[in-house]
C-alpha cells in the first residue's frame, strides 16, 4: 500500500471539472485507490463518492492506493492536483 497526504489549494477544490479529470487518472491504474477526507473514505475511481466529500480549498485530503502500480497512480493524482493551483 502507498499512502501520500496533500492540501488542496484549488480555488475550487474538487469540485466538477477537477473531479471529473481527477476521476479519469485514477481509472488509468489497475491499483484500488481510495480517498481520505477527515473520517470519510471513497473510491477514488468514482466521481459520484469524490464529490460525496465536498473537498475544498484547504482541505488536507489522503490518497492510498493498493497493487501494482500503487506507487505510481498515487503520484500521478498528488501532481494533478498541484496542477490545477497553476
């Protein structure tokens, strides 16, 4: 299992677009992804539980993937995300 925390500094969080872009890296690695938001957990690959958490500018959210390419979709989606602050 690979594990990696990262802020949100999107103006907009993960909201529509975001989401959806972020939803369509996750589905291109075979690895379980999940996404971490205080208690709350969702299949990263689903963008009806990614807007499910609401995740804002400023929230610190925890993405963790299990199988083969773990380490790889993870650090696919922390880059995405520090993407969408430029």
């Amino acid at each position: 299992m690979y594990t990696q925390k990262i802020v949100v500094a999107n103006q907009t969080g993960l909201h529509a677009r975001p989401a959806s872009l972020f939803v369509k890296t996750a589905n291109k690695f075979s690895s379980k992804i999940t996404l971490h938001k205080q208690d709350k957990a969702v299949d990263a690959k689903s963008i009806i539980g990614l807007l499910s958490l609401g995740v804002s500018k400023g929230t610190e959210i925890i993405i963790t993937a299990e199988g083969e390419d773990e380490q790889l979709a993870v650090e696919a989606l922390v880059v995405l995300i520090k993407g969408f602050n430029e």
